[in-house]
C-alpha cells in the first residue's frame, strides 16, 4: 500500500495532530542509519566493533537491532539486553530510535560500556554518560526539517576515574 501525501495547506493540522499513526507524516518515514553516521564511525571506531541498532549500517563484525526490516542485522536483539560477554569489543557503536523514555536510556548506557573495552560511539537526543568514561568529542547536529536535534558523542574509557565512586 502506497502512502499518498497531499498538499497541506497553511494552518492544517496533520499527523498526530489528527490521531494519526507514526509513519503518516512524510517526514516521520522510518530512516535506516547509514550515510553520515557511517562516517563517523568508521573514522573513529578503534579495534573490533560491534554496532548496536545498526539500520542499514554494514560497519562492524556484529551489528545487531532488534527491528527484523532493520537490513543490516546480523544479529536479532534487545538493545539492553545483548548476548555477549563484557568487554568483547574494542568499540560499540549506537544509533538508538529518538524519543526512548529515561529508565531505558540508562539500561542503554550501561549496556554499552559493559561491551565496550575502549570506546563509545553514540548518536542520540542526549549526551551519554557512564562511570568510568570521558567525553573525548561531541558533534551537535540538526534535521532537514529542524525538528530533531542529534548529539554525536565519543566516549573513551578512563581507568583512573573507573573506580572513583564504588563503595569501600
């Protein structure tokens, strides 16, 4: 079934506006990462890479999302929940759905620096953060449309702050 988009006119309400789905708006069509985001990553991924919702990506020996259209997946999983062991690879790299609710977000983040040993690569809504890791580089970027804001974030772990506040 084919979407057909009519002209709007000014003041019209649309999409959600009028009880709509996600995905009736033209510019809310599911958009696979790739492209840009390919480019940061492969220009800043050190050592063996792991990519989590990973699109259309085809950067990383594993590349895992649990979308099953998601056309790069090797791997069918949860983004909290992914089935290696910690540390298994040098660089993680996401590129979570935007509008994920904050307990999910911190799952997310703790997730990725359990596999990542060196460094985190993430786009996102927010600025990442995890014990035991510095910022090394943030890149904000802006939509077509100007209605999404991304942050682009390296982060690199630290050993000398990944101790600093466990408990004695």
């Amino acid at each position: 079934m084919a979407l057909i988009h009519k002209k709007r006119k000014v003041g019209e309400v649309y999409g959600h506006s009028k009880g709509k789905a996600p995905g009736s708006k033209l510019f809310y069509r599911r958009v696979w990462s790739g492209g840009k985001w390919d480019e940061f990553v492969e220009t800043r991924s050190i050592g063996k890479l792991l990519q989590v919702c990973c699109g259309a990506s085809l950067l990383g020996l594993a590349r895992a999302d649990l979308d099953p259209e998601a056309p790069a997946a090797n791997l069918r999983a949860d983004m909290v929940r992914l089935p290696f062991a910690s540390d298994t690879f040098d660089t993680v790299a996401c590129d979570p759905p935007y509008g994920i609710p904050m307990p999910q977000r911190v799952h997310l983040q703790r997730e990725l620096a359990r596999l990542a040993k060196l460094r985190i690569l993430f786009k996102g809504t927010w600025i990442p953060r995890a014990t035991g890791w510095t910022m090394g580089e943030t890149v904000l970027i802006g939509s077509h449309t100007c209605q999404n804001i991304g942050v682009l974030s390296v982060l690199d772990r630290n050993a000398e702050t990944e101790t600093l506040f466990e408990s004695r």
